[in-house]
C-alpha cells in the first residue's frame, strides 16, 4: 500500500512539474496598488519552450519606442507552450509592447548577415513589421482604468 502511494504521489509531481511550463506563474513588473492597473501580455505562436521571452513596456512616446533607455519596464519570463504571459502594474493610459523569443538565452536580440530577426518577435495589436518596424500608431493601444489583457502572435522568420 505504501509503494503505491509513493508512486501515485510520485506520477503526480511528475505531471505537475512536466505541466508547469505550460502554466508557468506570470512574472509580474511593478506593484499593484495607488492608480495601478493590471496589463497582462500573452505572447502566443512561441516555437519552443526553451530559452526566455523579453516583454517590454513602453510609454505613449514615439521617440521612446525601441530606444535604448526608452522602456518603462521589461519582463524577462521562461518560454512556456502554447503561451507566455507577463504582467505589468502600471497607471492606465496608452502604450506600446515589443516582445521577442530570446531562445539561446544571450539576453539580445539576435539578427542574420542582412539584419532579419532569427528570433521570434511581436508587438502589440499584432502590428506588421514586414520591411521593417511597425509605425508607432500600429502598436499603440489604451489600458483602460479596469486593466486588460493582450495577446500577440510571435512571428519566426
């Protein structure tokens, strides 16, 4: 009877732990509390689970969008399949969000010989970035006093 319960309770972490990436905890920025309210990212299409997804904030400034120091907060959350979340706290307003799929883990954006992203990327309201990055106005979207939630499709090339 013993032996049973150790491998039943056995079965269960395993399933557990070989579940969590996909339900793996948001990874949240900021504090809730005073004018704060509750962005939540989702990030769908992620190719694999390995590697890291880098969701970054930014303020309703089209000179501060992709800028070096620009950001207002970045998450840097495991690759979970089939999605992966991040949550900001911020006061409501308009933003931007620009994500990529860090999957080698080296905490940059990697491009080819000819500067195309060989990793994956999105940005928020699903904006195009076919021959180059989406106009300010494409990704730009309102955070409502209630908070909400976005999902973008990641794009591989």
């Amino acid at each position: 009877m013993k032996a049973r319960i150790r491998l039943w309770l056995a079965a269960a972490v395993a399933a557990t732990l070989a579940g969590g990436a996909a339900h793996a905890a948001e990874a949240c920025h900021g504090h809730p509390g005073g004018d704060a309210v509750k962005l939540t990212v989702e990030a769908t299409n992620v190719r694999a689970a390995k590697g890291e997804v880098a969701i970054t904030v930014y303020p309703d400034d089209v000179r501060r969008f992709l800028a070096r120091g620009g950001k207002l907060g970045r998450v840097r959350t495991p690759a979970a399949l089939p999605v992966t979340r991040a949550c900001f706290w911020l006061p409501p307003g308009h933003y931007a969000v620009a994500v990529y799929h860090d999957q080698d883990g080296d905490r940059d954006f990697d491009r080819d010989g000819l500067g195309r992203p060989t990793e994956g990327f999105g940005f928020s309201n699903d904006a195009p970035a076919r021959m180059g990055l989406p106009a300010f106005a494409d990704v730009r979207f309102r955070l409502p006093a209630g908070g909400k939630t976005i999902s973008l499709r990641m794009r591989y090339r």
